[in-house]
C-alpha cells in the first residue's frame, strides 16, 4: 500500500492539479518520506503550497532568463 496518500485541501493553490501533486509525491519519494501517516494535514497543504510555489518560479525564473539570453531555450524533444 503507497503510503503517500495525500489529498490537498481545495484552498490549496493548485489543490486540482494532478500533475503537480505527482511531482510533489515524486518530490516526497526522492527524499526518503515513507509515509505521511501522522502528519497534520495543514502542515501537508503547506509543504504543497511552497512546493507549487518554487515549481512555478522555478519555471517563470528559466522563462526570463531566455528572454534575457543567459540561458538557451529549451529543445524539443523531437528536435535533434
């Protein structure tokens, strides 16, 4: 049984996001937390809402940094 069950409050900024809840789960999974068994729940949503956080500036900060020309822009995958 995954013991990474985590539904986030509808508060939540992207509490509708399944995308992003995978990439948290991925997140949890990638630093060892085996369960979240015993966690608060708003403890929860709150590592979910920085999670988004940091995600989405972490995209927007790559996004100016091309427009800026200090990094190059991502390649498609199907390009060579």
């Amino acid at each position: 049984m995954n013991k990474l069950n985590f539904k986030p409050s509808k508060v939540c900024f992207s509490a509708n996001d399944e995308v992003m809840l995978k990439a948290f789960k991925r997140h949890l999974h990638n630093y060892k937390v085996a369960s979240l068994d015993g966690a608060d729940q708003s403890l929860l949503d709150c590592a979910f809402d920085l999670f988004h956080i940091v995600q989405t500036q972490r995209e927007s900060i790559k996004t100016l940094e091309v427009k800026a020309g200090i990094r190059e822009p991502k390649k498609d995958k199907n390009e060579n």
